[in-house]
C-alpha cells in the first residue's frame, strides 16, 4: 500500500509534467500488479484475471504516450502550462 500512496503522492506533485504524470499513473500501476499478485498467491487463485489487468495497463500505457506524442508535435513540449483548451 505505501507503494501506491507514493504513486498517488507523486502524480499530484508533478501535475505539470505530463510525462512525469504518466511515469507515476504507471507506477500506481504496478504497486496494483503487486498487490494482485499477492492477493492471488495467497489464497491459491488463478492467475488469468492478472493477466487481463497487465493486458489493460499496457493499453492505458500506449495510450497515454500516444497523447504525449500528439502533445509535444502540436506544441513543442509537455508542460500543461502552454497547453491552451480555448484554442
């Protein structure tokens, strides 16, 4: 759980950054993975739902760095600073 508050710490100090933004969604993540995984092991459960999960996570991933990408060719850097909505 500390794993995730970290996470949780780290996406609201760097809002401005969108790839920082995107890094630490992607630790949430995995601290997620972890505790799943253990969760799983514990009570000898089936591991097919974890894979499920890291199959949606790398969707959200590619995802999220295709967003970056159209971000950073349309204006140049991935501050949401000069990142205008009224455009």
């Amino acid at each position: 759980m500390m794993m995730y508050f970290m996470g949780l710490i780290s996406f609201c100090l760097k809002r401005k950054h969108f790839l920082l933004m995107l890094l630490s969604l992607e630790f949430i993540i995995l601290s997620l993975y972890f505790n799943l995984y253990i969760y799983m092991s514990f009570y000898n459960c089936e591991y097919y739902f974890s894979m499920i999960f890291l199959t949606v996570s790398v969707c959200e991933g590619a995802l999220g760095l295709s967003i970056l990408v159209s971000m950073i060719r349309t204006h140049g850097n991935d501050y949401f600073q000069s990142f205008n909505m009224l455009w």
